[in-house]
C-alpha cells in the first residue's frame, strides 16, 4: 500500500474548482470555474465529452487539433479518449462539462 503525502494549499488554490455535479442517465454533467490564467493539465476522458464556455474566455488545446478559442458562448465536442487541455483567459473562464455516457462501441 502507498501512503500519500500531504497536499500543499498553493497547488490546491491553483486548481478550478468543479461544482453543481449531476449525475443522470445520459451521463454526468458538472461546472468548472477556472481563475484568470489557470490552467486544467492534459487529460482524456473515457466518454464523449461536450464543453460549452458559459463566462469568459479561454483556450481548449485538443490533441490532432490544435488550439481552439473558448469565448463565451462556444461549445466543443470531444470523442472519448481525445487528449485535451485548457487554459483560462485573463478574465478567467466558466465551462459547463458533460461526459456522455457511450451508447455503442462506436462512441
């Protein structure tokens, strides 16, 4: 077994914060609020995944495709296992986050 050590405060506070988790049938659905300039690492999701910028401005980098902008407004649509990052604009960004559940083993 590993033992875990103690999380420093200053990497928690550079974290967004994730909130309004819901969990349905079609999948889970939350909000990530980021701070201007903060930063989610590159990461994948095993479902589809569909982000829509609700406040805000930033920009989504998706692997095979570069960097998109992430205005208010726009959403993007991720196939599962896509890796992807985001970075928050000067003003900080607000996205609302659904992970879709696959419906067939072409999702």
């Amino acid at each position: 077994m590993s033992s875990y050590g103690v999380v420093p405060v200053d990497s928690i506070a550079r974290r967004p914060v994730v909130s309004d988790v819901h969990q349905g049938a079609l999948g889970r659905q939350f909000t990530v609020t980021f701070k201007a300039g903060q930063r989610l690492p590159p990461h994948r999701n095993a479902s589809r995944v569909v982000v829509t910028a609700v406040e805000g401005y930033g920009e989504i980098t998706v692997e095979g495709d570069g960097v998109r902008e992430l205005p208010c407004g726009a959403l993007v649509q991720l196939a599962p296992n896509v890796e992807h990052s985001v970075l928050a604009g000067d003003a900080g960004l607000e996205v609302v986050v659904q992970l879709v559940t696959n419906c067939c083993e072409h999702c």
